[in-house]
C-alpha cells in the first residue's frame, strides 16, 4: 500500500511538472513575441523619423507615407509571428518519432505561403513609396533602406558579440 503512494505521489508530481514546463515555455514564447514587436516597433519608429530627413519628406508626403507604411510593417510583424509559430510546428513535427511527411508537406506549403504574403507586403509598400515620392526621393529611399539595414545589422552584432563577451551564454 505504502509503494503504490508513493508511486501515485511520484507519477502526480512528474505529470504536474510536465503541465508546468509547458505552461512556463508558452509564457517564455508569448514574453519573446512581445519583445520582438516592441523592438520592430522602435526600429520601425527610428526608421521613419530618419527618412524623413534623409528624403527630405513634404508634411504631405509624410502624412501619406507614415500612416501605410506602418499598417504594413504590422502586418508584416504579424506575419514573421506566423512564420515563427510555422517554423516551431515543423520542428516539432520533426522531432516526433516517425514524422508524417502529409503532416510536414501541409506546413511546408502554409510556410511558403506566409513568405508570399510577406514579399507581397514588401511589393505594395515598393508600389506606395514609389506612388509618393519623387524620381530623386525614390533613389534617396533606396540607398538608405540598404544603408539603414546594413546599420542595423551591424548594430546588432556587435550587440550580440558585446552580450556574448559579457554575460552566460543561453540555452537555445
């Protein structure tokens, strides 16, 4: 009797913590989600303020272009969420004993699709930017979205080489 308490105790506190740990790793994915779209959303502030002062934007251009291309980044941002939760369903499905390659092929294809949609946003954004902006503007956009990403990407790795040298490195 005393053995099978103990068990019954032993196999409660495993299923409980199971039903923790999950619970713990969804908060930590919802916690990411939410620093990554505060951070997109400030880089996407910074971004605008620059260009406008690299363009040299009208208070009209400006009112047209702020308000469509922020309703495009979110929408991009809330596609990047979905890859990101694609790409978290086909590892997981990877690592199931006996993947279902359907099960793989149905994700493959939804994966494909979101990128399409977000090179689509990409397209109407070129189109509305082009629509809004003068021949020398347009080319002015084009240098500082490279000079401006290339910034930003070099920004970001002396970032991770300066939290890399200073703090324990995480677990992925």
């Amino acid at each position: 009797m005393k053995t099978k308490s103990i068990l019954a105790l032993f196999l409660g506190v495993v299923f409980f913590s199971s039903v923790v740990f999950a619970a713990v790793q969804e908060k930590n994915v919802q916690t990411q989600d939410k620093a990554r779209r505060m951070t997109r959303e400030n880089i996407i502030t910074l971004m605008l303020l620059r260009m406008t002062r690299f363009l040299e934007l009208t208070e009209e251009q400006t009112a047209k272009i702020y308000p469509f291309f922020n309703r495009i980044e979110k929408e991009k941002m809330q596609i990047n969420q979905q890859i990101r939760r694609q790409m978290r369903e086909i590892r997981a499905a990877l690592d199931a004993e006996d993947p279902d390659p359907e099960v793989l092929k149905a994700k493959i294809q939804a994966l494909k699709e979101l990128r399409d949609a977000l090179k689509n946003k990409d397209t109407e954004l070129e189109k509305h930017m082009e629509e809004n902006l003068t021949v020398i503007q347009q080319a002015k956009y084009m240098v500082f979205m490279n000079a401006f990403f290339n910034e930003l990407r070099d920004s970001l790795n002396r970032a991770r080489i300066l939290r890399e040298r200073t703090g324990p490195k995480k677990k992925k």
